[in-house]
C-alpha cells in the first residue's frame, strides 16, 4: 500500500502535471486565442487598417466633388466639364482621347 501511494505521488502525479504544462503550453501558442492567432489577426487588423485609410480618401475626394456640384458652389463649366468626361462626349471642334490610349501611345515612343 506505501509502495502504490508512493508510485503514485512520485511518479503518475508529476507525469499529469507535466503533460497539463505541455498541453497548455501548446494551447497558448496553436490555439483559438494563442500567440500565432493574435499575429494573423494584428495582420488582418493591418491589412483593414490600409482599407479604411483608402476609404477614408475616396470618401473625402466624393465630397470635394459633391461640393462642388452644391446649388451654391455651381458653376456650369465644372459641370459641363464633368459631364462631357463622364459620358464621353465631346463638344463641335474638340476631340476626345482616352487614358488608355493616351497611355499606350506614350508608352510606344
């Protein structure tokens, strides 16, 4: 009876709680809330950050336009102007070129 209690408090007891040790540890690095978990979710964070700053700047140039365009602020050329780039048209006597090909032109010489 000594010899099975004392197998078993110097020998099973401190095999269980290296085995939970190395469990846990494992969990703290490969788990749900582990360190490899917190560094891929810093690079999603990274990657939405960029997102929202380019949001953040289309949104601001929308509303530059936007004001532009107020009943105060409007002026007709800007609107014609607008317009004609938007829809591709282009006025007697002028001609429309586009970015694309302007580009590719550039690029040939």
């Amino acid at each position: 009876m000594v010899a099975l209690r004392r197998f078993i408090f110097e020998g099973v007891l401190p095999a269980f709680c290296v085995l939970g040790i190395a469990y846990n540890s494992l969990l703290a690095l490969n788990g749900p809330d582990g360190l490899k978990a917190k560094d891929m979710t810093e690079a999603r964070l990274q990657d939405h950050e960029e997102t929202l700053v380019a949001l953040k700047l289309e949104r601001e140039k929308l509303a530059r336009e936007a004001r532009l365009l107020s009943q105060e602020t409007l002026n007709m050329d800007v609107l014609d102007e607008r317009a004609r780039s938007r829809l591709r048209y282009a006025a007697p006597g002028e001609y429309v070129v586009p970015l694309e090909e302007l580009d590719r032109l550039i690029l040939s010489q």
